[in-house]
C-alpha cells in the first residue's frame, strides 16, 4: 500500500512544484525523488522489523 500511496503524492508534488514555476525538469527530480524515497521505505522495511525484534525491551 507504500507504492501506491507515494505515487500518488510524487503526482501532486510535482503537479506543485510544476504549478510555481520551477520548471519540467525540477517537477521530474521531485516526482522520482518521492518514488525513490517511498521505494527505499519500502525495501528496508523487512530490516528495521528484524532490528526491533533484536533490541532488548526496557521491561
């Protein structure tokens, strides 16, 4: 549910950013930068589960 999500704020992002003027190029960095970003959540989600379960609790 990550993916689609980021997508479609990386669609709005850079509906914005195109909207204030920056340009066609910047609005295409900031869609891939969210997509980018939501895909790395994604894929390093399974470690930060793995870490969690390592840590000691504070019981």
């Amino acid at each position: 549910m990550l993916i689609p999500v980021t997508f479609f704020v990386a669609i709005a992002l850079a509906v914005f950013s195109y909207s204030q003027g920056q340009g066609g190029p910047v609005a295409g960095l900031v869609f891939f930068g969210v997509l980018f970003l939501g895909a790395f959540i994604h894929v390093t989600q399974p470690l930060v589960e793995k870490a969690k379960a390592l840590k000691p609790s504070k019981d």
